[in-house]
C-alpha cells in the first residue's frame, strides 16, 4: 500500500526548527503541488528558495522536509515552472513515483490543509497561532486548541461463500469496483460502522465482523479500517443509488475479469486481491 516505504522511513514528530541547505518544502497553489518529474521520478523545490512562511512537516530517512504554508503567487509560481517543475492534483500521488516520496506528498497536503483550515478559531473567530512545542494551533483569545484531523472510516469485505461483493461509486471519476466504505459517526465502534455502513449502502445484514488491518489515506485526510465480514440472512441486495452506481456479488474466480487492472496502493485493492486469490482471515 502507498505508506508502505520499506526500507525508508517517514517520521512526523513535529519539532520546531528552520529550513537548513538541505531542506525539502512542499509548495502549493490552487490545491495542487509543484513537484518536478525526470525519467518517471519526482523530486520536490529545495526550501532555501523561500524559507518565510514555511513549517516543518517532517523527516523522511535523514532529510527534513517543511510545507509553505500561503500559496504560491503567479510570479513565485512562474519562477519555479522555468525550472521544469509543473502542478499536479492529489490524486495524482497514486501513480507518482517513487513511493516513499509519493507518499510524502500527499502525507504533506494532509497536514497543509489541516493548517489551512484553522487559521482561525472555531470557537470565537480569532486568529490562531501556530504552537511551538507540538503540531497544534491554539487561539491566544479564547484558549482553544486544535490538533490535526483524521476520520475513522471503514473498508468492508461481504463475503458470501465464493463470492465478494464488489460495488462502483456513484458521481465520482474513479470508476473501478471497490468495497463498501464510509465513516465512523460519533458514539460508534468500527464494528457498528460496518453493520450500518453495509445496510445503508446495499440493504444486506452481516455477521462475523473480523478485522484485517489499517492505512492511512490522505486523499481524503481518513484512518481507513479495513474489516471482513459474511452476508446473515438474506442476500438480496437494495442498493442505495445516490451511493453507489453499481453492487453486485463476485465469484473468486471471475475478479480478474471484471477489475480492469489493480495496483498495491489501496487497501480497498488489496482485500479484493486477498479474497481473489483465496486467502480468508
């Protein structure tokens, strides 16, 4: 799956410190970020070229790397094109390589956005101020203080004897079958999420909800759970279409025919290949 970066390593322990020579800086503009790709591997702007305005993100092995936080003007922007670096889209960072700096990037528009989001206080409307001891904004007025967001939501596998249910989302560009998904409410466990999750998107009730395992997502600033669970009951399927354009249930052996291609991206991706090729938790 992308954070799986082995033998590198992405430590996001927030320490205050500035930009030094050999520093990275992820630069934005737009909700796109400047990367320059050479021979299909990409490589992100040094932070010595601008080092107001930047926070540190994190390492990644023994290099530091920072975010500037505002977005680039049309003249910064300009400056950095001439230079062979182009614009690209969150989504983008599933097909980038390599890895561990894909991974990077959208790790690093993750944290962006959080901070871009709480310029001010939700509580009282004044300007927050970045802390200088941990990853957090605080607002100087009020007191209140802000950590980083990440929402539980849940990746489920219905099983039903030899078959998966496998369903394609509606109104999105992504258009390859996936696994029922959605997230936690407040008051819930994962396990309630599945059960509820499941009905609401496909009418089905399930039992023996086991979990597989969890990934980090920042396209969608989400801690994906990744569980496994069977059809009780009837198998029926009442499809919620405002949802899901497609649900349907597939055989083991006729996954490979129907999924145009897979990657070792996604959980989503590698339950379905889990169940393809025979393997049950």
């Amino acid at each position: 799956m992308i954070q799986d970066i082995s033998p590198h390593r992405l430590n996001n322990h927030y320490q205050e410190q500035n930009p030094g020579e050999s520093s990275v800086c992820f630069y934005v503009k737009n909700g796109m970020m400047l990367v320059k790709e050479t021979a299909g591997t990409i490589a992100y702007p040094p932070a010595s070229w601008d080092t107001a305005g930047c926070v540190y993100a994190f390492s990644l092995d023994e290099e530091r790397y920072f975010l500037h936080l505002e977005d680039l003007d049309g003249e910064q922007a300009t400056r950095f094109e001439e230079q062979g670096y182009t614009w690209v889209k969150p989504m983008q960072f599933r097909t980038l390589a390599p890895r561990h700096l894909a991974f990077a990037g959208i790790t690093a528009m993750h944290i962006r956005n959080w901070y871009m989001r709480n310029r001010y206080c939700g509580c009282c409307g004044h300007a927050t101020e970045l802390d200088h001891r941990e990853r957090m904004v605080r607002c100087p007025s009020c007191g209140n203080m802000v950590y980083p967001r990440i929402s539980p939501a849940v990746i489920v596998a219905v099983t039903r004897g030899e078959e998966i249910l496998l369903t394609k989302y509606a109104g999105r560009t992504y258009s390859k079958y996936a696994l029922i998904a959605g997230y936690t409410e407040v008051g819930e466990t994962a396990e309630e999420t599945v059960a509820r999750e499941v009905m609401e998107e496909a009418g089905l009730k399930v039992k023996n909800i086991r979990y597989y395992k969890s990934q980090p997502w920042g396209f969608s600033e989400t801690l994906l759970l990744g569980f496994f669970c069977e059809v009780d009951g009837s198998d029926e399927i009442r499809m919620d279409e405002e949802e899901l354009a497609v649900a349907q249930w597939v055989r083991r052996d006729e996954i490979e025919t129907v999924q145009e291609s897979f990657d070792d991206i996604s959980l989503t991706n590698e339950m379905i290949c889990l169940f393809r090729d025979g393997n049950t938790l």
